[in-house]
C-alpha cells in the first residue's frame, strides 16, 4: 500500500508513541493523536482502491446438493466495487449499475434470496451506502440514484414480507438465547429486518402495506427495535458470545451492531456503542500487537487456526495504527465506515502489553443446550448453567488460553459453541507464532467436543474426548508453527521451542509420538489418541537460559496410572487430571470452578454475572458500563 508523506510523517508519530516512550507514558493527548489518525489511515485504504473497475466474481456450485448456486462472493464483489466508487466519489455510475446487478439477481431469483449463505452477507453494506450516499443520505445525498434507491426498496420488500416474522422477536421466554442457524446468522438477519424495515416504514409505497405475517414494516421495525436492545444487554449480562472469541465469525456478528450504532434511536445507539466498548476492553487485554489469544471456538483447520492475521488483527491497524494496513473489503468496510471509536482506555490496554504485566482472565459464557435444541438451525441456549468458563493467562510475551467445561456428551452442548475449539498459546513477535492441539479430521473441517483442557498460568493439560463425548474428532496432535518458533529439542518424551521471549515445552504422557511436516509448520502426532498433553510455557525473563527450563521442566515427576494424572507444573501448582472424564480437574485441591459469581474477571474487566455493569479499569483510567434499558 502506497503511503503519502503526511500519512507517513502520522506514522512515524505513533512509531514514537509505542516504541520509543517509557511504560504507561501514554497519556490522553497521544491516544487522542493516534485516534484521530483513524481518519488518515482509513482514507489512505480507499485511496488504494482509486481507479480499480469491477471484477464480477462468478457464481459458484451449491455448498450442499439441493440448494442454489452459491452468490456471496458475487455479491461482495459488486457491492464491495460501489462501495469504494461511492465513497471516493468516482465510477458513480458503475457503482449504481453494480447495485441494481446484485438487487436483480436476488429480485428475480426467490431461492437465493432463501439461501442462508448468500444474500444477507452484504446487507450491511449496501445499507450504509444507502444511508450515505441516497437521495436523502448524509454525506453527499444523490450518488445512489432514485433508480437505484428503487431497486433496493423491492428487494428490501420481497425479502422482508417473506422473511422477517414478529414471532422471532420475541424476547421475554427466549431472552435473545433461542438462536436461528448460528450465532452470526443470527444477528445478520434480525439486523438486516430491523434496517429494512427502518426504511420501509417510511416509503409510500410500502408503509401501508403488510407482512405475510399480517403486521407492517412499522410495527417490523419497532418489535426488532426492541428486541436488539435486548440482545445487546443480554450479551453484556452473559460473557459476550457463544461464537466466542472468533476472529472471523465474529466481526460478522458485530457488522450489524456498528449499523445499530450510526443509525439506531438514542437508545439503541448508547448501547451498542457500549457494547462495543465491552467487546475492545476483552479484546484489548487479550492480544498482543493485535493477535488475540485465549480460547476460541468456530475456529476452522488452516490458516483460521494457524494465523492470528484476522479481520480484528486489521481492524488494530485502524484503531491503534498496529498490525499492518491490508486491503479493504468486504465485512470491514462497514466497520471502517463506522462512526465508532475505540475508547481511550481500551486503547491504553491495547498498546501497554509491558505495563498490563502478567495476569489471568476469566470469562463465563453460555453454551450449552436446553434439552434437545443442539443442533442447526434451532438453537438454545441454557442461561442458568453455561456450562464454560474462559481461562487466559496473559504476559507481554505470550498468551495461553483454554475453555474450562464437564466432560459432557456432544449433544449437551450447542454446536455453536462445541464446534472446533482452540485452545493453546499465542507468542509475541509473530503473528502466526504459536502451539495448540487439534485433532485431525479427513475429510472434513467440522469436529465437535473434540478435548477438554484445565489451565492454571502458563501450565495446560489437554485430552482428546472419545467417541460419544465428541463427533467428528480424530486422533489427537499437536502444531508447532515454522513462524516465530526456533530451536526445537525433544529431551526424555518432550518437545522443547523457543520464541522470541518465551520457552515452550510439550509432551504426550501417554507413549510417544511421531511427527507430520506441513507448508506452516509441524504436528506432533500422539500414539496414544487419548493421551493427557501437558504444555508448559514461560518468559525468558525468568530463567537463566534455556537449559536451565529444560532441567526444570524434565525435574518434575509426572504420576499417571492411566485413570488419573497427578503434576505439579513450573509454577509450583498441583494439577489432578481425570483422565477418565469422571470429575473436573483441581488445582491446588480446588475444583476448577465453571460457574464463578463473576462474569467478566481480570484486572483489567470486571463484572458479576448477569448484572450488565462492567467495571473497565487501567491505572487512572475507568470506564463504568451500565446496560440498562428505559
């Protein structure tokens, strides 16, 4: 990306700030100073697309035989092209044309406007655009012309009539936890009803008119209305998102928030610009240069598992001026649109790994199933039991993370939540640098329940769940990747890496294992598919050398009769691990406990369970959040 020497000068500030400047020097004025270069950098991402034409991505076979060809990448393209045309003001005419292309093929095509995976993926944006750039737009009002404007106000209607239903906003049973097809599904459709019906309301043509369901696009956009301030307060209240920590999935959830938050009422637009708030302090306080650690789900094999250079690691560059700039497409475009602003503390937590230290986090969230209700597309949650709890223990040079959960049959769990955890560690100086277990998977992406892990600081146990406990899970390995990971040493059973300011040790308690070399690193193979791993991991700092953690490490007997691991770790904690899935694990003859009376808890976020007010703390600097309804 071609960077001007005002934009470069605006760089080398930050350069300064970050790198240069003593621990916790960040004051107000610098973070206002890097904010505001949002501006500068978002403009130098348009800048970049000056002058591209529209590529048509073609349409592709069906995901799965007996639906339609497959259109999102059709429509991004085309949508993605008015988008930059629009804001750059340039190739106006395409850009309506390239709108009115992607509204006939959704106008005239009933079951591809159905279909799940296609045509509300871009909604967000042509929606934004709308608000921008329509006759009645608030940025340059025209560019999207009285023809086009027509175009979208049909599909709008052809879609909503059919598909947005007053049954499904429904809040008081539900409490928002009864969820269609998966969590980002979910709210990119009520989002998409509630932003359609936002216009529908007021166009002569429409307003009178009624749904299939016999209620109108007013009565539509005030029930949505209503039911997304619940949603919001209820995700503040319960730990955030079943799709939990999802650097893709997740910024698909939050697109339709950031529509909320520029063209809700007061009300909708305060809350969510606190969410919002909520949802960068967690991430903040648990990533390091933008690549966010702790455990995850939803998180596919290949480059989604092995990379942490996600749609969030981008969006740093913009609010934080780290990570690297990348091209601006798709889901981003609605957020780097957005009004939105990461707030001043979150921003102090962002940039000051050296000054958050070393310290854990612990987060509740909801996960499993109300009786039979586990799998696609109807889901739902329990909210008196979530039934998992995030463990993150966090240091400048590295993140290691693990979900704690019972041993439970898959079926007790939301696939939503079950399908491919990650668990592992995450270390600084690399965005791809970084250990976890995953269990193999022929020929598919999907597994579910696949292990189970306990963690206390930089020490965690995994073990594969057999059949009937997981589905879809294969024998158990473990990756190691080629980037930002060296000297590799297996000693007496374990794997020994280093990283840039952390050592790493692996070992399978269980036999031994092979090796399996791929394109972004190695799996370590277990022989033994249900073996306990340890991982160990700790600063440099801490140890006179290399060599000296070997020794330590390799000095720690392990007790393991096949039923029962019995270790105490590098950090002087006593870990009990059932190996026969009976029991939680304990640490220090406590039982892990999943269900704390706090839902957000670290030096940094904290909050008790289910009360909607969130403490955001750093140094000097507070934030209260306080997700109440009128």
């Amino acid at each position: 990306m071609k960077v001007n020497s005002v934009y470069s000068s605006f760089f080398s500030l930050i350069v300064l700030v970050l790198f240069v400047l003593p621990v916790n020097a960040l004051t107000d004025r610098q973070l206002k100073s890097i904010r505001i270069g949002y501006e500068l950098r978002r403009q130098e991402a348009f800048d970049a697309l000056k002058g591209k034409p529209l590529v048509v991505s073609e349409l592709q076979s069906p995901l799965e035989p007996g639906r339609t060809l497959f259109a999102r990448n059709f429509s991004y393209s085309l949508v993605d092209f008015a988008f930059k045309s629009l804001w750059l003001n340039e190739q106006v005419a395409e850009a309506n044309a390239a709108l009115q292309q992607n509204a006939d093929y959704y106008i005239d095509n009933y079951p591809a406007m159905q279909d799940r995976d296609n045509f509300y993926w871009a909604a967000d944006e042509w929606l934004r655009l709308l608000e921008y750039f329509g006759t009645k737009g608030s940025k340059k009002a025209g560019l999207i012309t009285k023809e086009t404007e027509e175009k979208l106000f049909k599909m709008m209607w052809q879609y909503n009539k059919v598909f947005s239903q007053m049954s499904k906003a429904e809040y008081k049973i539900s409490g928002t936890w009864f969820v269609d097809e998966s969590e980002n599904h979910h709210i990119q459709r009520f989002s998409t009803y509630w932003h359609f019906a936002k216009y529908l309301k007021d166009i002569p043509a429409y307003k009178t008119l009624k749904y299939d369901d016999g209620f109108t696009s007013l009565e539509h956009y005030n029930a949505w209305t209503i039911y997304s301030k619940h949603w919001i307060v209820e995700r503040a209240r319960k730990g955030l998102f079943v799709e939990m920590a999802n650097e893709a999935y997740g910024l698909e959830t939050l697109k339709g928030a950031y529509n909320f938050y520029d063209f809700g009422d007061k009300e909708l637009r305060s809350l969510t610009g606190k969410l919002l708030d909520l949802y960068w302090s967690t991430w903040a306080e648990e990533q390091l240069a933008g690549v966010r650690g702790g455990s995850k789900n939803r998180v596919y094999p290949g480059i989604n598992s092995k990379s942490g250079r996600g749609e969030f690691w981008q969006m740093a560059w913009y609010y934080l001026g780290i990570a690297q700039p990348t091209t601006l497409a798709r889901n981003l475009m609605t957020l780097v649109a957005s009004n939105y602003r990461m707030p001043l503390i979150a921003m102090d937590i962002a940039l000051d790994p050296q000054g958050r230290g070393e310290y854990e986090i612990k987060q509740r969230l909801l996960g499993l199933a109300i009786d039979s209700f586990h799998m696609n597309p109807d889901y739902r949650l329990r909210q008196d039991k979530g039934g998992l709890l995030r463990y993150s223990y966090c240091t400048p040079d590295f993140i290691l993370g693990a979900a704690h959960f019972e041993a439970r049959k898959w079926q007790d769990w939301t696939l939503i939540s079950s399908q491919n955890r990650w668990h592992g560690v995450v270390f600084a100086g690399n965005a791809d640098a970084r250990i976890y277990p995953q269990c193999s998977l022929n020929n598919t992406y999907r597994s579910y329940n696949q292990h189970w892990s306990v963690q206390n600081k930089g020490c965690m146990i995994t073990q594969k769940l057999p059949e009937g406990y997981a589905w879809e899970g294969n024998p158990m390995r473990v990756f190691f990747s080629k980037a930002g990971l060296t000297d590799m040493i297996e000693r007496n059973g374990w794997v020994f890496v280093a990283s840039k300011g952390a050592f790493a040790a692996v070992k399978c308690v269980s036999k031994s294992f092979t090796w399996d070399v791929d394109t972004d690193g190695q799996w370590l193979m277990c022989e033994d598919e249900l073996t306990p791993i340890i991982m160990q991991v700790a600063r440099k700092k801490d140890f006179a050398d290399y060599k000296q953690f070997q020794e330590k490490v390799l000095s720690l007997p392990i007790h393991y009769d096949g039923k029962l691991l019995k270790y105490k770790s590098i950090y002087n904690d006593d870990f009990v691990f059932h190996s026969d899935y009976s029991k939680l694990a304990s640490v220090n003859g406590k039982t892990i406990d999943i269900h704390p009376s706090m839902v957000f808890d670290s030096p940094f976020v904290k909050s008790v369970w289910n009360s909607g007010v969130i403490e955001i703390a750093k140094g000097k600097r507070m934030l209260k959040l306080d997700f109440k309804l009128k």
